[in-house]
C-alpha cells in the first residue's frame, strides 16, 4: 500500500498509525512544498518514543526549511557530514 504524504492525514487512514518506532527516510527533501506534509506524516505514523532519520546531502536550504517545520513536533539533532562520501560528492 502506497502512502501518501498529506497534511490532512488522520490516523484512521493508516494501518498501524502510531505504532512505528523508526522510519528511514533519504534524499526525500527537494521538494519544499511537500515538508509539513512529510512532518504530518511523521507524527501519524510514529509511536510516542518513535525517531525518524532522515538523510539528505547538502542541497541549498531545503534542510534547515524542514528542520523550520519539523522542530514544531519534534526534537532535533542534526548531524552535516554524516558520511564523507557523500558530502564530498555534493
């Protein structure tokens, strides 16, 4: 089943909403008209001590724009160069 990002995503609308204790989510951040929705998202499928880690290189502010939404409703720890790869490639 495919899921959608949505701000008006209920609970009710997911199987086992809640009840997530990690998603894992990359290079998903581009495109800035879509972070609440992400950030909804999050919320509805994580259990209460559940954690997202997102990873995404460095691509002009899109990060600290999530991050802007995101802290709203979540705590944040940010790590930039979390593989050197990575970060050199871009």
């Amino acid at each position: 089943q495919t899921l959608v990002w949505s701000e008006s995503l209920s609970r009710l609308d997911v199987p086992r909403a809640g009840t997530f204790d990690f998603v894992i989510a990359a290079d998903c951040l581009f495109f800035k008209d879509f972070h609440k929705a992400l950030v909804h998202t999050l919320d509805t499928v994580l259990s209460a001590e559940g954690k997202a880690l997102i990873f995404q290189p460095p691509r002009g502010n899109t990060m600290a724009l999530f991050q802007a939404h995101a802290q709203e409703l979540f705590n944040i720890e940010r790590q930039d160069r979390y593989d050197e790869r990575v970060h050199q490639a871009h």
